[in-house]
C-alpha cells in the first residue's frame, strides 16, 4: 500500500465508471461549495464516466464548482477524432451546466507546441493548490505514490499481474 492508498479492483470497465462517478460526487459533497479540481484522464476509457456524470439528476453535482484539467492531450487541435477534449466535450461539457472558463485545456492546435504546453503548466500552476515543492498538489497529478485511490477493472489487473506493463487511467481530484 502506498502512504494510504487504497486499491479497488472491480469486474468491468463499466463498474469502474460508475466507482468514479460516485467518487466525485463524494468529494463534491464534502468539498461543501469549495472549488474541486478535477483531472480527466485522456484515451477513449473515460467516455463511459461522462456519460454516467453527464446523466446524473441536475443539482446532484455542483458544475459552478469544478474546475476541469486534462492529465493528458494528444497534440491535435480540440475538434480532432483523437483529442480528449473532443471526447469530453461531446459527452460531457455540452451536456452539464459547467462553465467554459472552468474547462481547461492545452491549446494543442497551435503551431508551437511547447509554448502552448509551458502556458498550460503555467494554468494548472494556478488553478490547482501546490504543496510545499510547488507542484500542483492534484495527488501529485501523476505520482502514483501520492493517489489516495485507484480503480481499475479485472482485466487491467490481470494484464498488470502477468507482467505488462499497463496505464491505468486513473481520475484524480482535489479539494
């Protein structure tokens, strides 16, 4: 166990969709009106975690609330096939009353690509509360010894277990 981690494997892919739903939604309600921080992982896995929060009852989530990074984003403009906002957007954000200012993205279709990732640091450096390293204290955002909980399906953990090495995507939140 990792400094407190608590590790939750579940039968499918939906099973874990629907474990983070609930997962934001308690952090939603013990944040009391606080502004959370949420971190979307990228690929085409979390479709089913967007829809699932896009179809809970109006009020059930607090929108004005959160604030919305990307862990990850390819390097192709927002209404490409592959972007993860794309994939977001269309099964989330155009479904619920979140604010557009409180979506944050890396303006993956500019032509200077490392400009536009140094202003995204310099936004999640922002938007996100720091620890005392000054990194943004999202759980670390991507230091996996610093998660309070990890979710995945059978099938990740067996894939995990055999020796292959697997990214677990993994929804972090902070309050």
């Amino acid at each position: 166990m990792n400094g407190g981690l608590r590790v939750t494997i579940l039968s499918t892919p939906l099973e874990v969709a629907e474990h983070a739903a609930r997962a934001i939604e308690e952090v939603c309600a013990r944040a009391a009106g606080r502004r959370t921080a949420v971190a979307l992982s990228g690929g085409r896995t979390p479709a089913q975690l967007f829809r699932i929060l896009a179809g809970r009852p109006k009020g059930r989530i607090p929108w004005s609330d959160i604030e919305v990074f990307f862990g990850d984003e390819r390097a192709v403009p927002p209404g490409h096939p592959d972007s993860n906002f794309r994939l977001a957007q269309e099964c989330l954000f155009s479904r619920v009353p979140l604010p557009s200012g409180q979506i944050h993205r890396m303006c993956a279709e500019e032509e200077d690509l490392e400009a536009a990732a140094r202003r995204y640091e310099d936004e999640v450096r922002r938007g996100v509360p720091a620890g005392p390293d000054g990194v943004p204290n999202s759980q670390q955002w991507g230091n996996p010894n610093q998660w309070r909980e990890f979710f995945c399906d059978q099938e990740a953990q067996r894939a995990a277990q055999s020796g292959l090495q697997v990214q677990m995507n993994v929804l972090q939140i902070k309050h």
